[in-house]
C-alpha cells in the first residue's frame, strides 16, 4: 500500500487517474487516512454533493495481509446527511484486495460535467475508468451479476445502488461478501450519494494475479497472528455467540434491559421480541438450509454473518443485523422477520442505510403515512424509495428531512442522522457516544453496549449517568484507532477483557510494519483521529449544540424503568478533553 | 415463614438448549439467584449476565414472589 490513486472525475476530456506516492499520509489507514484526507484537503463549507467534496475509500492498515479479521474498507467524504465528516466502513472483500492492489486509498475528486455514469476497473496493471451507462438504476444485485458476467468470479465490487445515483441521503456503498453478494455495506450517513455525484456507478477490483502483502518480520507476524486467532476462538463471545446467532442475539438482551425503542422510541420493551430474536431467526435459518454461521470477508474467524432463506429455500437475504432487525421491527412494531429480512434486501439492492431508512419509516408511521406494525406498507414505502417517487425521495432523505415534512415532533436524530437500536434512557453511556461523536448518531462509534450491558471491559450501570463519559471517551478513542488497522470492531470483546488478546494485535501491527506501537500509541492515534474530525466539524460550523440528544429524551421517560437521559450538557461538553 | 412464591425465569441463547425458554420457579422465601440457578442445574460460570426485572444484578441477590429473573451467557454483537 505504498500509493494513493487519485481519480479526477471532472478532468478535461473526461475522468482521468493518477497514481501518487503516500506523501503525508504515510503510515494512516482506514478511518485515519479517510479523515485525514478529508480534513486536510475538503473545504469544509463545500456541498457535500458538489465537486469540492472528496469520496476516499481506504482498506486498514492490515487489509491485504494474512491477519485474521481485517478486511474492513473505510469511506469517507463531508457527509450529506449530517454536513459534518464522515466515515462510514464496511466488511466484505474489497478492503482485502484493495490492500493487495497496493492502494491505501482510492480518492474519487471533482464531478462530471454531465449525468453520465462510469466504471473504474483496477487490475494489478492498470486502471481502466469507462462511461458505461448501460449500468444505470441497475440494483446492487444486477449490477454485480453484470460485472462477474463481464470479469469473472476473481472480483470485488464497491458499488451504488439507485438510491446513490438519486443522491439520497441515505444511499449507502455496498461490497461484496466472498460469494459476491453485495450484502455489506458502508451504510451511515450518505457515502452513496457522493459517489452517485461523483458519477461512479461502481469499482470493481480485480484479484488476479495478486499476493498477500508481505510484513516486515514474518514469523514474529506469524505467532502473532496465531495468538489472536487463539484469542477470538476462546473468548465466549467472539468464539461462540457471534458465529452461534450473529449481532441479532441482541434483541432479547437489550429488550430484557428495557433499552428496547420500540414504536418509535415511545417504550423500552416491545412484545414482538421473542419473534424476532437471534435465537428465532437461526432456529429459522437452519431450517431452511440456510445458516447464523458465515464469514464476510475470508480471513474472518468470527463469522457473525449469516444467510436468511425464504419459505422454499431460496435466497432471501444475508441474516440482517440486529440494527437492521430492529429498525424495521420493534421500532416500526413488526414481527414478522420474513418480511424484515425482504426489507434488508431492499435496502442492500437499491442501496439504502438500513438504520436510516427503518427509523425514517417509523418517524413516517408516527406522521400516519402508514401504521404502526404494517410490515406490507413498510415494503411499498420502501419500494417508493428505490423508484425515487417524490414520497420516496423524502423518505431517502433520511429522519431529520422527513420528520420536518411531515411535522412530527419524536425525530431521533444527532447531527441529522438516525439513532440506532439503543435507547439513551436506559443505556445513558450510549446517548453520550450519540451526542458528541463527529459522525452523528452512531452507536458503533463509542459502544458502550458492551460495558453498560454485555459486562464486557467491566460493568458501568446503564440508568445512572455517572461514569458514562468517561467510559464513551474510552471507547470512542479506541475505536477511531481500530477503524484505521481496517481490523472488524468486534475483536474488541476479546481486546478488552484479555489483555495478551489486546498484547496480539499490536504485535501484528508492529510485525508488519516494523513499528513499536504500545497501548500508549494506539491511544494517542484514536485522539489524533477524533481531534482531525472534530476540527473539520468544528471549521463546518459545528458546535457544542450539535452535541445533544434530542429534547424529548429528557423530558419523557422510557417505561419500563421510567428513566430521562440524565448526563448533563456540561459533562457531555467534558468529553473530548484530554 | 414458608411463604410461597413464583419467579418468572426467562433462559436465553445457549442456555435454553435442552432447558426451557421461559418457565415459572416455584418455591419458599429467601431465594437468591443462586439458589434458582442450583436447582435448574445451571452452573454459575455458564451464566453472564443476569437481570431481574431488567436491572443487572449478581447471584447473590435476592428474588422476590413476582420477579422475573433473565439469564443470559456472554453474548455480544452490535
């Protein structure tokens, strides 16, 4: 990963590619080099959707070489749903081959001068960028079946659904699994309409003829490698829960926590849980022939994901994610998790966030645009999304847009962009993580699930306020920090309770690159990160307003434990103090 | 003395396998989670993380008549 390709889609003549050295980004990956680019080169009073914005997608610094689990790909851009910076990642191959292509970042510049569509090919010799507008409001689906009718099976594809080319702001970026099903995405905030205004329908990477990236120190590389595999594989979660039932084991727990925000964020529990538990959907997977144990990304020894069949046995979806389960579910009050499995497909085909446009249909449902529990019109509404009808470009446009057109009050919302399957009420640590992160409301930015409620990392009581911000700042720095080893965030239930597992991964990390990385440094790299994105925020027009919950979670108590979100504004303007 | 009680148990993912997912304890006073995991012949490193009435509490804590008790192993996600 020594360059960095530059694709000017605005050139002269039309798009043109080159190739630089790595200059003062050396030594970023990931989240770090998305942000770094972004601060460093995007003007931050830009339209997200307008030429001076950049779309940068980095592999970590470990993708493309033989450590397990580090095939996340970064995205990142100035966001069109929050106007603040964004990166949003994703599993799936690309990131591998990316790495193995020697790339630590494509930068997608400028805009085309007209509506015209392309595809950038990258081999292992060159770069071909060609005007293929055959390719068109193709879904993600058809849009992959083309390209591996056209490059064969050895490919991995980046790519916008409709909803991209729409320029919503909800439009995601897919990737592709190991089997080339685009079922991963770069979800949060947007990615996909930059690229979609970039005019850049998809990325296909050509694995052929490339090698796994050679560290610096191979045996040293080699045991340590073996040491973290063996970490994963023996802490419970990691080696058991996660392959067992996948994310979505989170829908009894959380609802048994009375976290649960159901019909849209009006109660903590919803009675439909048991039906769309993780223990249900893998019972239901199982037996039809499909299963709760599949790996995004080869290389991954977790396996979280998995593959949801119909009633006949034939493809449905990939197994949605709790996030997912809970957007079109508890809080639109269905539980029916055929038909929240047929809305995860939706969302990954037209290319849509599925946290953002299952909150969107619950603020929808609040307005009276459809029921509450009506799992037949969710599907229409989001079948008008991907049609881009006048009401579904509304709903693309995410909660906050919609919310405001309809004239509802309840929008959960931060920085204009969705809450996720946690109610701040009764886990306060996360509605600190969703106030001040710089990406909006993201519960993957500082997941303070896992100490609040999973006692991972230690026990911090979910309905007091004291401790929270201390323990999301904790998380938040180390999560920028693992956001840039292109390492999947769920090593970190084994990194935080096994210190020899937290010991392995720095050893990989200075193995391949020859560094002397302590705990000390990954600190000090989650800070600089957090720092970079809150500046450019900060220069975006940003301030400590943008970092508060909507007013409605401290006004309104949350049944069953009847609790406001108590963390005070000046403890939530304490957090990025250090 | 000898006051009867029913306590709601819920098990959840690897602990319902070969056990019940929700059923009713029937028993004396002075229960502790303890107690309600020994006679479900559930052992105590198998469980994780335990509720009643949706507040974390440890085994050593008492179980009311009307509670319900939740039991979960490590489970994570996200």
């Amino acid at each position: 990963m020594e360059n960095i390709l530059r694709i000017d889609m605005g050139a002269e003549g039309g798009p043109k590619a080159r190739v630089e050295p790595l200059g003062v980004y050396a030594g970023m990956g990931g989240r770090g080099m998305t942000s770094s680019i972004i601060s460093r080169e995007v003007p931050p009073l830009c339209h997200p959707l307008g030429p001076e914005n950049k779309l940068v997608i980095a592999p970590g610094l470990l993708s493309g070489t033989g450590a397990a689990m580090s095939s996340r790909l970064s995205v990142g851009c100035k966001s069109p749903l929050t106007g603040g910076i964004k990166e949003a990642n994703s599993g799936g191959q690309p990131a591998q081959v990316l790495g193995r292509l020697g790339y630590a970042a494509i930068v997608l510049e400028g805009c085309p001068a007209g509506t015209d569509f392309y595809k950038v090919v990258i081999g292992r010799e060159r770069v071909r960028i060609e005007k293929d507008n055959s390719l068109r409001m193709l879904t993600n689906y058809d849009l992959v079946k083309r390209m591996r009718e056209e490059y064969g099976d050895r490919i991995a594809c980046i790519s916008i659904g409709p909803a991209g080319e729409m320029k919503m702001a909800s439009a995601s970026v897919a990737c592709t699994d190991p089997e080339l099903r685009p079922s991963r995405h770069a979800g949060r905030g947007g990615v996909g309409a930059v690229m979609g205004a970039k005019g850049v329908k998809v990325i296909v990477l050509d694995d052929n003829g490339l090698k796994a990236r050679q560290p610096k120190d191979l045996e040293k590389f080699r045991d340590a490698n073996k040491r973290f595999v063996e970490g994963l594989a023996r802490h419970p979660v990691t080696g058991q829960a996660l392959p067992a039932y996948g994310t979505n084991v989170l829908t009894n727990i959380i609802n048994e926590a009375g976290a649960y925000p159901s019909f849209n964020f009006r109660d903590g529990r919803f009675d439909g849980a048991s039906k769309i538990s993780g223990e249900t959907f893998a019972e239901l997977e199982k037996s039809r022939g499909a299963g709760p144990t599949h790996a995004c990304h080869r290389g991954c020894v977790i396996r979280c994901s998995g593959i949801f069949n119909d009633s006949d046995g034939r493809f449905l979806s990939k197994q949605p994610e709790y996030e997912t389960v809970w957007s079109f579910g508890g809080h639109c009050g269905i539980d029916d998790p055929d038909m929240i499995a047929g809305a995860d497909f939706l969302c990954d085909d037209y290319g849509l966030d599925t946290i953002e446009m299952g909150v969107t249909i619950g603020v929808a449902m609040q307005a009276g645009i459809a029921k509450f529990g009506d799992a037949r019109a969710a599907i229409e509404l989001l079948h008008e999304v991907g049609r881009g009808s006048p009401l579904g470009k509304i709903l693309g446009a995410g909660a906050a847009v919609a919310g405001r057109v309809f004239g509802v009050e309840k929008v959960p919302v931060v920085k204009g962009q969705a809450l996720p399957a946690y109610d701040p009420r009764a886990v306060q640590g996360i509605g600190v993580t969703y106030a001040t992160s710089p990406m909006g409301a993201d519960h993957t930015a500082g997941y303070s699930i896992a100490t609040n409620i999973l006692k991972c990392g230690g026990f911090v009581d979910p309905l007091k306020p004291q401790g929270q911000v201390e323990l999301s700042r904790n998380l938040q720095i180390a999560t920028a920090a693992i956001d840039a080893t292109g390492m999947c965030l769920f090593i970190a239930f084994a990194i935080l309770d096994q210190p020899e597992t937290f010991q392995a991964l720095l050893d990989l990390l200075n193995a391949f690159h020859g560094l002397e990385l302590t705990s000390d440094s990954v600190v000090e790299l989650g800070r600089s990160i957090l720092s970079m994105e809150r500046d450019f925020n900060s220069r975006a027009g940003f301030t400590k307003v943008h970092d508060r919950l909507p007013r409605f979670f401290s006004k309104e108590p949350l049944s069953p434990h009847n609790v406001t979100f108590m963390v005070g504004d000046e403890d939530l303007d304490r957090v990025f103090n250090w | 003395m000898g006051v009867f009680m029913k306590v709601t148990v819920k098990l959840f993912a690897s602990l319902c396998s070969g056990r019940f997912a929700v059923g009713v304890f029937d028993g004396g006073a002075a229960l502790t989670v303890r107690d309600i995991l020994k006679s479900l012949n559930i052992s105590e490193g198998e469980v994780s993380i335990i509720f009643i009435n949706g507040r974390h509490e440890d085994v050593s804590a008492a179980v009311r008549d009307g509670d319900t008790l939740a039991l979960f192993p490590p489970v994570g996600g996200g």
